[in-house]
C-alpha cells in the first residue's frame, strides 16, 4: 500500500497513566488509512493502554486521539458512540463465548447494535465468517475448534458492524508459529481485499515482518517511544540499542507470550 495516504488515527503528545503512575508520555504519531499498523514494546510498557486510549476506552491523563479529524477523548453521547461503532475490537483477553456457536458469537454485535432481522443478521455474520474462512464452521462450538480458528472467529466478530478499523490485541499470542503464519495471511487478505485499517499490538517478529507496513515501539523504561517506521528499516537502522535487540533476537521466546522457540 501506498505510504502517503491520509492519516485516519492522529496521536498527539498523550501520556497515559493509572492514579500517580505514569506509564507512556509524548506519544504522537498517525495511523494511515488501509495500512497495518504494528504497536510493539515489552510486557508492561503499555500497550493495551495505548490500544483502550485509541478506541475511546481509556482516558489518557493529557494529549489528543483523533479519528478522521474527531476528538475520541472529549467526545461524548451520540457523537462518542457514533465513533466506537466504526471500531472493531479484539481485545487481548477476547475469547468467544464457549456455549454459543460461531455463527452466534459473531452475530453478537449485531445482536447489541443493529436492528436487523434475525435472518439478516445471521447473513451479516456468515458472510464475516465466510472472510476468515470458517463458513464451514458456523455451526461449531469454539471448543471444537483450533486455537487459530478460534482466533479468526473473533476477528469475523470484530468485523460484524463492517468496521473501518480493527484493533487486535496480541492476535497470535499462544498459537503455534502455522496457525500464526495464518492468521497474519488473514489478516494481511482483510487489509488488501477489504482495505480495512489494522492496528496491532504484538510480541511476534514473524507476523510483524509478514503484515506490519509501519509500527512505532514502546519502551517501558524510556516511558515513551524509541522507534517508528517500516520494521524492515527499525531492523537495519535504528540507532538504538533495545529496538536493535527486539529485531535482531529472530527466535527467542516472546515475554509473555508463552510461545516456544523455533
Ligand atoms: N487497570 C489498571 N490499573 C493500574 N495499573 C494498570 C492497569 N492496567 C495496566 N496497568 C499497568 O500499566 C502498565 C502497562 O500495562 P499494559 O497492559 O498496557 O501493558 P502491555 O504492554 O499491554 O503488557 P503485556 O505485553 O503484558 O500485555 C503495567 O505496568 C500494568 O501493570
Ligand atoms: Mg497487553
């Protein structure tokens, strides 16, 4: 995708912090329309944080979070959730509910926010299921399927109200280093085919290579961000030491993630 498009998140100079503490400061950059975004750093740098401040959930403690030229901090009543609605969300602890099917749990937003018919809504719901690529698996329950079908499932709920933008918090932690690989393909077809803007936060170098076209890097020490760009150029260029090493440890285990090296 092309680097020049239009910026659709603006961040400026926003800090965010709980009671005293504060975690990031002087957060400013865009994310641009259609492109995946990478939001990468250490376990507790501040990540998810950062993720709840861009959709509105989280108020940071100073700065501004624009969506399409809107305040999402100050915003309030119907414009506030006017804003969310354009917000799919799957959140780091998002499971699907284990006692509907996925047909169900993706028609859930629908269920809460349209006023669709039944039918219509079971539409809306296939065809996002159809996208990720479990049509055939509607009827399932989550249990009988792999953790990344799993995963997809709740990407295909996150698009229901047809989202224009997506947050995914940690897609791949706990799935094997395929069902990853193919949740980054899925991911990198919705960008392409659907042109939806993706902003991820993640620990895995592969998927940030496979599908990030830009990513800025949180660093829980420093307070704030050391890097941002294309993850090939941070690879290559960056001058500073904690990004070099995050690039260049190739297969060591992800803090926190769980995830075995290959
Ligand atoms: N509700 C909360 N109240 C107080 N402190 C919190 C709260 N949520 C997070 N924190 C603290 O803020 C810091 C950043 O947390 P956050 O969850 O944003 O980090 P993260 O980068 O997403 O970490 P991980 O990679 O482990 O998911 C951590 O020190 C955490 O303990
Ligand atoms: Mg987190």
């Amino acid at each position: 995708m092309s680097g020049q498009a239009a910026a659709v998140i603006e961040v400026r100079d926003v800090s965010l912090g709980y009671g005293d503490r504060v975690i990031q400061r002087n957060l400013t950059f865009d994310v641009r329309r259609g492109e995946v975004f990478g939001i990468l750093g250490g376990s507790g740098s501040g990540k998810s944080s950062l993720l709840k401040a861009m959709i509105g959930l989280f108020r940071p403690l100073s700065g501004r979070i624009l969506f399409e030229g809107e305040d999402i901090v100050t915003a309030q009543g119907e414009d506030r959730l006017r804003l969310l609605r354009r917000f799919g969300v799957m959140y780091q602890s998002g499971a699907l509910f284990g006692s509907m099917t996925l047909l169900e749990n993706a028609r859930l937003p629908l269920d809460e926010f349209s006023d669709l018919s039944a039918a219509e809504k079971d539409l809306v719901a296939l065809a996002k299921l159809n996208q990720v690529g479990l049509l055939a698996a509607a009827r399932r329950m989550p249990a009988e399927l792999s953790g990344g079908m799993q995963k997809r499932a709740g990407i295909a709920r996150a698009m229901a109200l047809d989202p224009g933008i997506l947050f995914l918090d940690e897609p791949s932690a706990g799935l094997d280093p395929s069902s990853s690989a193919g949740l980054d393909e899925t991911i990198r077809e919705l960008s392409r085919h659907l042109g939806i803007t993706f902003v991820l936060v993640t620990h895995e170098l592969q998927s940030i290579y496979a599908i990030a076209d830009r990513c800025i890097m949180l660093d829980g020490a420093a307070g704030t961000t050391i890097a941002e760009g294309r993850p090939a150029d941070l690879r290559d260029h960056s001058d500073n030491p904690t990004v070099r090493q995050f690039f260049l440890r190739q297969a060591a285990p992800a803090p926190g993630t769980g995830n075995a090296a290959r």
